[in-house]
C-alpha cells in the first residue's frame, strides 16, 4: 500500500516538472487489500473513503520513510471479475485538476 502511495508522489513530481499529467492504476484480486476490518493509518486509503493525501508514512509506522502527497484521490474500486478490482487515480497539475 505505500509503494502505491509512493507511484501516486512519484506521478506528482512528475507533473510538476512539466509532465501534462499522469495515471496510477492500481489491480488487486486479494479481497483483504480492499476490504477489511481494519481501517486505521494506511488501510484507510484502500479500504475507507478517506482520500489519499498529506503526510503518509512507511510501512508499519517506519517514520523516517514518508512521502507528502500535495492533492486529495479517492480510491474508487471497480469490479472486473470474481474478487479482482482495480481503480485508477488521475494526477493533474492543481489548477487543471
């Protein structure tokens, strides 16, 4: 889930730097990834309706590993077949966005 994270600031650098825009799109056939009890630090990202943004942190609260996401993506999980879904996100520059 930070790797994910990281794509998405990764995505934003590169827009900022000139890049006209760019999509993270993100597949998951393991209903844990996407449902779960479990909706604290990270989780809430991929399994609430929190959206992805602000100061996200490394895995298992790794605080020197941190990455500052500047907008707000919500996770909209979409149904192909079976348990697999997957949800793109659409980085733009800010006023474009």
């Amino acid at each position: 889930m930070f790797k994910a994270c990281q794509a998405i600031f990764f995505l934003e650098q590169l827009v900022a730097a000139g890049c006209r825009e760019g999509y993270f799109i993100m597949v998951a056939d393991d209903p844990l990834f996407y449902r779960g009890d479990f909706l604290a630090g990270i989780y809430a990202f991929f399994r609430g309706d929190t959206p992805i943004s602000g100061q996200i942190f490394g895995p298992t609260g790794d605080t020197t590993r941190q990455i500052n996401i500047g907008q707000r993506y919500n996770v909209q999980w979409q149904d192909v077949t079976g348990s697999l879904r997957y949800f793109v996100i659409h980085i733009a520059r800010k006023n474009e966005a």
